[in-house]
C-alpha cells in the first residue's frame, strides 16, 4: 500500500507540473488573455497548480520516508 501510495503522489506531482508548465507557456505570451479577468484567472490557477504540486510532493516524500522505515523493521 505504501508503494502504491508513493507511485500514486508521484504520478499526480508529474501531471500537476506538466499542468503548470503548460500554464506558464501561456502565460508567457499575455497577450493570449483578452483581458485582465481572464489573466487573473490564470494566474490563481498557477497558484492553485503550485499548491496542488507542493501537497503532492508532501504526500510522496512521506511514503518514501514510510516505505524506508519499513524496510529498516
């Protein structure tokens, strides 16, 4: 379960930062947004994405940390 666990939060980390990155491609060129709302709203998504990736990242250090004591007895 442990594994299972730590392939599942590194997997939701992995899509998260293609997410982002997709974002940040966007966001690179702003003239793509055609007005102000809607750079807003991409920007709280990059926040969202980076929290989202930050939370997934937790989750798969503590079961790699989980899956390491484990194995020590």
């Amino acid at each position: 379960p442990l594994r299972r666990e730590s392939r599942r939060a590194e997997a939701a980390a992995a899509q998260l930062t293609a997410e982002q990155r997709a974002l940040d491609h966007e966001l690179a060129a702003p003239d793509r947004f055609g007005g102000s709302a809607a750079l807003a709203d991409a920007l709280k998504r990059r926040a969202d994405l980076a929290r989202r990736i930050e939370e997934a990242e937790a989750q798969w250090f503590a079961a790699e940390e989980a899956i390491e004591r484990a194995a020590r007895g």
